[in-house]
C-alpha cells in the first residue's frame, strides 16, 4: 500500500487510488470514510471533545495501528471532512515519513482553524494538500458533476448536492469553484470586507482586468452580500439575483451581468457569496 501513495503525486492522483483501494466506483456519490478508517485500515476512531482541535493522530509505528480522534462537538459533515483529511495523512504522510514521531509513536494534531482552510490557499504543503484530498475524496468529480448538470445553479441544488454526499454546504461550494468549467466563485466576506476567494478554473483564465477581486476590500454596497448585512433580507434568501459583473469583478464590461446568492452559514456566523456568469452554467 505504502508504494502506492508516493509523496510527489497530487491530492487529485491520490483521491483516485484511495477511492481504488477501498474498491470505491467512479460514479459512487456517499463515501463512508468512517467505516474505511475503522474497518480497512483497523484503527480506532474516538470521538472526544478536543479543545481547539478539529482532529488529532495517534499511531504507533508498526504495525500500523493506533487512534484517530476527532472532535464530537463538529457537526458530523465537518467530522466527515476531518476524517478524509486525517486519510490523507495515514496513507501519504505516515508511510512517506512526514509526520512527526516521539518516542516510537507518530502524532499529528489539526487545529480547527486550519481544518479546510487549504481549499482556498495556493500554498503547497502537507495541510493544504490533505484538504485538496478530502475534497476529491468525498466529492468525486463525476457523480458531482452529474448532480449539478443541467439544474438552476443556487445554494438550493449545492445543498441537495451537499446532503447527497454527506459534506457541508461549504465544503461543496468550495468544489464547485475549484472544478467549474464555467466561470464562478466562491466568497468568504467578513467585516464587510473580501476575506478570501476560489475562483474557478474558468474565471481564473479571463483577462485579469476583469476578474480582479481584492482581499481586504471593502465590498461594493450594490451587491446582494451588502444588502444582506445591512439586514435588507429576510430569513428566506430567495433565488440569485442579477447583478452588475463588475460590482464584485472591476474592469468587468459595462453591461455584463453575473449572479450572485449569499450562504450564511449560522456556525461559526460565517457569510459567504457565490457568484457566476449565467450563461456559462445554462
Ligand atoms: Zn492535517
């Protein structure tokens, strides 16, 4: 197993033999990452309130055995998304020697800050990469795309989608921004202001003049992440909204619309907006 998982691969090269090794079909939506940890690979799984921890590592050497721990207070789609990321670890990290060892026990911890945050950054390491990982794992591209294929693009299908493969609302908005043809993103707004962003593969490839999204900034008071913070809508956020492109995306064309629909996540008061050219996902 170990040979199979070589360090230089890519999160996507690994997904696609982890899903081959526990006999996963492409077209496999739901993956019981819980019953591959527990059951294939024979570690315990604990669950345990873990002060600031999303996840945590315990393995002695060989054979390999040991804990994982995960946090119980999590909703269990964030449990879930833990667990793959920790996957990661175990079939990557551990056999490649990258986790640290004490005393003939190898221990890795993961701060709750940090679970997912590697989805939205373009630094490469061990963490970023066990996110990427996760979501390839859970999310496999083609039960993902069919599920998406042809439907009105909202958070009301992303959240079908979301419950079809056991993952949260955002861990699903993050994949379609990292894996859309079409050109989209996916916002994380605080304080009124660009926190962070994924832009799709396709919006990435426009001129950059009009795609241009700064963190930091304030948002523009026009959009409908704006209104939503004034408090101007109601409990039932409704459809997407048209919007002038160039209120999130400068230099964009005069004329030129996207939509846009806000996801406030109530854990954690997390506000997020996705937006996207209709056009491109008709
Ligand atoms: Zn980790």
């Amino acid at each position: 197993m170990q040979t199979q998982f070589s360090s230089n691969a890519s999160p996507h090269d690994w997904a696609l033999r982890a899903r081959r090794l526990f006999e996963l079909s492409d077209d496999q939506a739901f993956v019981d990452v819980e019953r591959h940890i527990t059951l294939d690979l024979s570690l315990q799984l604990v669950r345990v309130p873990l002060p600031g921890l999303a996840g945590l590592l315990v393995l002695k050497r060989a054979p390999f055995d040991g804990t994982v721990f995960v946090q119980s207070e999590d909703p269990l789609e964030r449990q879930r998304f833990t667990l793959a990321h920790e996957l990661k670890h175990l079939l990557v990290d551990v056999p490649n020697g990258l986790v640290r060892e004490d005393d003939g026990v190898l221990f890795h911890s993961d701060a709750s800050e940090t679970i997912g945050a590697g989805l939205w950054s373009t630094v490469s390491n061990i963490e970023t990469s066990a996110d990427q990982f996760a979501s390839e794992f859970l999310l496999a591209q083609q039960p993902f795309t069919e599920m998406l294929d042809g439907k009105p693009m909202g958070v009301g299908l992303l959240g079908e989608v979301a419950k079809a493969f056991g993952v949260s609302v955002t861990a699903t908005a993050t994949r379609w921004a990292m894996c859309s043809e079409g050109r989209c993103a996916l916002l994380e707004i605080r304080e009124g202001r660009l926190y962070r962003f994924v832009v799709s593969p396709g919006l990435e490839a426009t001129p950059k003049r009009s795609r241009w999204l700064q963190v930091k900034a304030a948002i523009s008071d026009r959009t409908r992440s704006a209104a939503w913070l004034r408090g101007e809508l109601d409990f039932n956020l409704g459809a997407p909204t048209r919007i002038p492109a160039k209120e999130w995306l400068q230099g964009a064309a005069a004329g030129q619309e996207l939509c846009e629909e806000v996801l406030h996540v109530p854990l954690g008061d997390r506000l997020y907006a996705l937006i996207w050219f209709p056009e491109d996902f008709d």
